[in-house]
C-alpha cells in the first residue's frame, strides 16, 4: 500500500485570474447581446465560459508531490535518490534563476503567478538535466519534505546493502 505524499501541492491558479475570466466573458455576453440575437450571444458566450475553463483548469492542474520515495512534478518523476539538495528560492533568486542564470537543460515547472520555488540538483550523471526548477507556494516546506525522502531512501539503501540484512 502505498505511504501518504510528505507533500503534495496543485499548482492551481489563482482566485483573480478567475475574476477576470469571469469579467471578460461577462463583457463578451453584453456586447454579443446588443449587436445579434439572444441564442448567438449565449451560445457564443457559453462556448468561451467552456474554452477558457478548460484552459485554466488544465494550466492549474499541474502538481509537485513527494511520497513513496519518488518526486512528481507535473508529467515528470525522478526518484529522491537521485536527487542532491532542494534549495528553496524566494522571489528575487527564483526570478534570476529562472531567467538570467537559467540552464537550458534545466527541468522545469513554473507559473507566473507563484513568485517563489525550489532548485533541486540532480545528481544522477546518466541525467543531462542538472536541476528542477519547480514553483510553489511553500518552498520551505518542499525542500523539507525532499530531505526527509532523501533521508530515507538513503537508510533504506544502506539497510539493504548491509551484510546479513534480508534479500
């Protein structure tokens, strides 16, 4: 059975982003209702209510989870083990991190509106990426929850690698 995630996170987008998808599709139901019938401008209007839905939803579906001694974040996973540190970022690191002092090789999964992150070196040399850039709300306690898996994963390495130990 699997173990619960030490952390687990939807990068969902934010309450006003909603707001302003809500006004825009408002304002496009207004200036439809005056220029064509009432049936072309709700259907027009619902048609965009669903296009734009799915698009922030799909945007803010992306999720960092730690658990089960694997790292997920959005479509891609990397055992802990093969990880080296988790630095948390705060705003101005994580906006030169990723930007100015990027590495294109780098693994990443960042949205606009999380201002903060975490840089997670990997340390597998048959992986050409040398880190994952990951936004998040609470880098403190992702890069916490990443050393207790790397902890872990660690002990249970050496528990199986020792003489007289079962397997």
């Amino acid at each position: 059975m699997p173990e619960p995630a030490a952390y687990d996170e939807r990068l969902r987008v934010p309450l006003r982003w909603w707001a302003l998808a809500t006004l825009f599709w408002a304002s496009v139901l207004v200036a439809f209702l005056v220029a064509t019938p009432v049936w072309v401008a709700v259907a027009t209007t619902a048609a965009l209510v669903v296009a734009g839905g799915g698009v922030l939803v799909g945007y803010g579906s992306a999720r960092l989870r730690v658990g089960d001694g694997v790292l997920v974040a959005g479509r891609a996973r990397i055992p802990v083990a093969e990880l080296g540190e988790a630095e948390p970022l705060h705003r101005e690191s994580m906006r030169l991190l990723a930007g100015r002092e990027a590495d294109v090789r780098a693994y990443l999964v960042l949205r606009p509106y999380l201002r903060r992150g975490v840089r997670v070196d990997v340390v597998d040399r048959g992986d050409p990426t040398p880190y994952w850039l990951l936004s998040t709300r609470h880098p403190d306690r992702l890069a916490q929850a990443l050393a207790s898996a790397r902890e872990d994963a660690s002990r249970l390495s050496l528990g199986r690698h020792q003489p007289g130990a079962g397997g």
